[in-house]
C-alpha cells in the first residue's frame, strides 16, 4: 500500500470506521442539517454543530445530546445547548465564553496525546479560550487514566456512542476545530502540528476575535 502521510496518526482508521459506523445512526438521530461537516470537518463559516457530553473524570453517564430542537428522538429530548452543569461538556457553553479549540482523540492514539500535550501549554498561555477535547467511543477508564497521566487541566469529554465523529467529520487522529466566540467555525487542523505552529494558529484565532469586538470578560 502508498505510504501513509506524514500528518496522518496510524489511528487514523480507527476514527474513520467510526465514521463509517456512525453515518447510518446519524441518518437515524436526525444529525443532518445546515452545518454538517465533512471529512475536512466543519467548514470555515458554518457554526459548530452542537453538542453535550459527560465529562471524562465526572459520573454521569450517557450518550451524547446533538439535538437542534425540543423532542428530538434519539439526538436527544431537549436541544444540546440547553444541557449544562459541573459533570457536562457543552460546545455551545464554551462559544459563549470565548473562541473555542476543540480536538478529538482517541484513547489509544499516541499522536493525539502529543498534540493534547501541546493545548496543555497552550491552555496555560492563553486562560481566556475555551481549549477542550471529546474522546471518540473507547474506554471510559482508559481515557481517565489518560487525563492523570498527562496531566490535562482543559475539559475532556467522552463520546460513548460516537455520535460527534460523523458531526465533525472526525477522521484523522488528532482533529482539532478553531472557531470564534459564539461558534462561527474558522478552520481545522488535521493531524499532528508542531506547537509553535499550533499556538500561532490560536494566536491568530484570538487576534481576530478582538477585531470582532470580543473582549477577555466582556
């Protein structure tokens, strides 16, 4: 077979089958709809596809809520922006703070650690955006150990079900979205990126916001 690109996590596959398993359940729980990702993920523009999920170190169980409207079947009974508290990860909660970086992993994905390990530190630099991760299906206790063990203080999610691959287009490991405050999507970065050049991008992504008219507490 061609050599796999250099950006490329050998998990890559792993995300791209739960892709695959996930298109038929995302037909089913009404997923479609006017900001649907592609493979490249959300496009620049489009506002990131709400959701909520249960934190990785909390107790609450539970597949994640992707409902736009009240009574969605199985997307969820109320809409996912509405779904808060101390044990959830709301993408919609995280827009209304500031700009957003958002990555997916996969709990047995080296490569996405290292660019976990690499937010980290942008986290630290940079307090005032909304750095958080969602792990793709795995093992919950995998990802936990994973969180102590690399020492992440962001808010890390968990997908049980999967749900948010084929909504983000999650395909490549790791997968990290940009988006400005209230959650207009500026762009995402596919596979692993050298630090210097991923702090440049949210260096940018909170330049821009300001010009916007975004303000750290305002």
């Amino acid at each position: 077979p061609p050599d796999r690109p250099p950006w490329q996590s050998r998990y890559g596959w792993v995300l791209a089958a739960a892709v695959l398993a996930v298109v038929a359940i995302a037909s089913i729980r009404g997923l479609g709809g006017g900001d649907g990702a592609g493979a490249a993920g959300p496009q620049p523009g489009a506002r990131l596809p709400p959701f909520a999920v249960p934190l990785a170190l909390g107790s609450l169980e539970g597949d994640a809520n992707v409902a736009r409207e009240p009574d969605s079947g199985a997307a969820g009974r109320v809409p996912a922006c509405s779904v808060r508290g101390p044990e959830v990860l709301n993408v919609c909660e995280l827009a209304e703070r500031g700009p957003v970086v958002l990555a997916f992993l996969a709990t047995r994905g080296g490569d996405c650690t290292r660019t976990l390990d690499r937010l980290e530190a942008i986290h630290r630099d940079h307090p005032e955006v909304q750095v958080a991760a969602v792990s793709i299906r795995g093992d919950r206790d995998d990802l936990r150990r994973l969180v102590a063990e690399h020492g992440w203080t962001f808010p890390v999610g968990w997908d049980r079900d999967g749900a948010l691959a084929a909504l983000y287009g999650v395909a490549v490991c790791p997968h990290v979205t940009l988006a400005y405050p209230g959650g207009e999507v500026r762009g995402t970065v596919l596979g692993e990126e050298p630090e210097a050049s991923l702090a440049a991008r949210v260096e940018r992504l909170v330049a821009a916001s300001r010009r916007r008219g975004w303000a750290p507490g305002g």
